[in-house]
C-alpha cells in the first residue's frame, strides 16, 4: 500500500514539473510574433543589421527594433548572456522579407523557444530578417547575431559620450549625431555589443544633486563645529579644562616626612 502511494506521489510530481515546464517553455505565441512595428526606416540602412533602441524610463524597460541583412544565414540562435547561463531571447513583432521584397510574418516562419535560445528558420538565407525585444531603461546588450556592419540609433535625447554614465563596446566604432540621436556605427561587429547611455538633462541634474548634498554637508559641519566651540567655552568658563600641574618632583606635602 505504501508502495503504491508512493509512485502515485512520484507520478503526481513528474506530471506537475512536466506541466510547468510547458507553460514556462512553450514557445511565442502568434499573436506576439505578428504584432505590428514598423521597420522601414531600418531596412534603409546602409548597414548589415540596423538597430534602433527606445529608451524606457526609470522605472520602465525600453524596446529595441532589429534588422538583419542575413547575408547567407538560414538560421540565428537568438540569446543574451547573463553570468552563469544563456538566456532565450524574447521577441515580437518578427518579419521576413524574400530578396525579391516578399513579406511574410513571424507564424509563417519556423520559430522555436527554449531555455537557452529562440530559433530562427528562415527559407533562404540571402533574406532579411527582422525583430523587436526587451532593452534596459539605461542599458542595451545584445550579441552579433550576424557578422557584418553595424548600426546602432539610440533616442532622442540620449548619448553614450560622457565618461561617468556612458560606455560603449567593442570600441572602433564612428558616433554621429543627427536630429538630437545619437548614432553608433562599426565595419565590423563579431562579439556582444554592450551600451550604458543617459539623457542629456541627467547631467545637470546630477550636478545640481551633488552640489546640493556638498552644500548641505558644509552647513552640517559648520552647525556641529560651532557647537563643539561654543561647548568647549562653556566648560572653559566652568573650569573643567583647567590644567593640573604634576607636583611630584618637589617633595612631599608639608608635615609628611
């Protein structure tokens, strides 16, 4: 009776982890992959994939658009790198266009999510690829899907330039800056592409904070300064800081022998 109570638990367990894995790992829907975006800004670049990212906001993530001249390429293994494991890349709004400009939708494609990575199918690899995912709200990372040229437009209002809150790599890339966007371009791109950006009304801020709290901090330390003078007057007037002389050396007190 035991025995069977058992295997009716392992049973019961097995179906439930098998259960949640489906429902972690079932794949994207088609209605994520046919949403509609808009990509033909992109697909006029110069560049063999053109990336456009929207920031987000403090408290948000951003997105980013994606488009891949495939260049001989039928499948992407589509990833980001965390410290311990590769992760499945999330993505919407996929599309596929034929070297003759036909357009088909990301359901028409085969797409397949697991763990480590979403897989991309497409019929001929002289192709163009597109997508749309997840970026930071201060931060983009994405791997080279494709060799090739590179072309990176942040939003309005954006930079990478200064030092503190800035920082782009691989380096070896050409900034522009059109229409208040900043644009990043490399002739070749085979490893991750790692950006950290701000807003340019951020410096200001910033400086006005530091300026703040320095201020504050001076008025803290003037205010307890004046109290350690004006304490120590007092104790003065007291005498309690009066000095006591060491007498040692002139002999004993009178009346001692």
């Amino acid at each position: 009776m035991n025995r069977r109570l058992a295997l009716a638990v392992i049973v019961v367990a097995l179906l439930a982890t098998t259960a949640g894995c489906s429902a972690i790992f079932g794949g994207i829907s088609d209605e994520e992959l046919d949403r509609e975006q808009e990509y033909d800004d992109l697909r006029d670049s110069d560049a063999d994939v053109a990336v456009d990212i929207e920031g987000g906001t403090v408290l948000t993530s951003g997105e980013f658009r994606a488009v891949y001249d495939l260049n001989g390429t039928e499948e992407l293994s589509l990833y980001r790198s965390s410290f311990y494991t590769e992760d499945a890349l999330d993505i919407h709004s996929v599309r596929y266009w034929y070297p003759n400009g036909t357009e088909v939708t990301g359901s028409d494609l085969e797409i397949d999510q697991g763990r480590s990575s979403t897989e991309v199918v497409v019929p001929d690899g002289n192709g163009t690829l597109a997508f749309s995912g997840s970026a930071g709200s201060r931060t983009f990372q994405l791997p080279a899907y494709v060799h090739g040229s590179y072309e990176v437009t942040l939003s309005e209002g954006y930079r990478t330039s200064n030092f503190l809150f800035g920082d782009v790599n691989p380096g070896g890339y050409e900034r522009e800056v059109v229409d208040d966007r900043e644009r990043l371009v490399w002739d070749e791109v085979d490893s991750t592409i790692s950006l950290r950006y701000y807003l340019t009304r951020d410096i200001p801020l910033f400086a006005g904070l530091v300026g703040t709290v320095v201020l504050l901090g001076g008025a803290a330390m003037a205010y307890y300064y004046r109290k350690v003078q004006k304490l120590k007057e007092q104790r003065e007037e007291m005498g309690l800081d009066v000095d006591i002389e060491d007498d040692s050396d002139d002999g004993p007190p009178p009346g001692m022998k």
